[in-house]
C-alpha cells in the first residue's frame, strides 16, 4: 500500500510540483490551500505524512497543525514544515507540536526535499 502525502500549501505553483514529484514516485497525494481546507481533508484522507507551509490565508499552519494535534486521530501524523519562515522567526508552539522536520523552501531543492520525505517515511 503506498504512502498518503498530504500537501498544504497556498503557493499552487509549489503545491502542484510536490504534488506531481510524489505522485511520480507513487505517493498518493491530496490538496489544500489553506488550513481550514487541510484539517478536512485531512480527518477524511488520513495521510502518513503533511507538508505544511506556515503562512497562508484564512488559518495559518501552526494553527491547523495545533488543531490536529488536539484530536486524536492527528497525533500520530508525521509533519514536515516546508516554509520560507527561517525556524528562528517561527512560531514558538512548533515546539511542542511534533514536527519531524523544518526546511526552508529557499535552502532546500525539490530533489532534497524528496530525500527527506523517503527517510520520514521508511
């Protein structure tokens, strides 16, 4: 059974390239612009793993990502951050949240990104 990968990312350009690189690599990959979009497609898809960008409209990725983490079917759900936000100037709760990895999009080339996906998700 492939992985499920679930992309929140407001930035469609990005979005749409993670998207096909994992679908190419035989993930099954959803969605979302937003936060709120990603908390309901997530509860139904119930990835492995989220790609969340930090800033986007209407609810921000830290508080999506402290919303899944207040249920219990979010808890086990593996995130990677995948933001232009440098960790110093990121929310202080990403602490607490369970975050496997945080890269900055502009340090990090797709292929890159992709090599930290596959170790996340053995």
């Amino acid at each position: 059974m492939p992985h499920k990968i679930a992309i929140v990312e407001d930035d469609r350009s990005i979005a749409d390239m993670y998207a096909f690189k994992l679908g190419h690599s035989g993930f099954l990959v959803q969605v979302a612009r937003n936060g709120v979009e990603g908390l309901e497609m997530i509860k139904a898809f119930r990835p492995d793993l989220i790609l969340l960008d930090l800033k986007m409209p209407i609810m921000p990725g830290d508080e999506m990502l402290e919303q899944l983490r207040s249920h219990e079917w979010g808890t086990e759900i593996k995130v990677i951050i995948l933001t232009n936000i440098s960790k110093d100037e990121a929310p202080h709760k990403l602490r607490f949240l369970n975050v496997e990895r945080y890269i900055v999009k502009a340090h990090y080339t797709p292929s890159q990104v992709m090599a930290v996906i596959k170790e996340v998700l053995p």
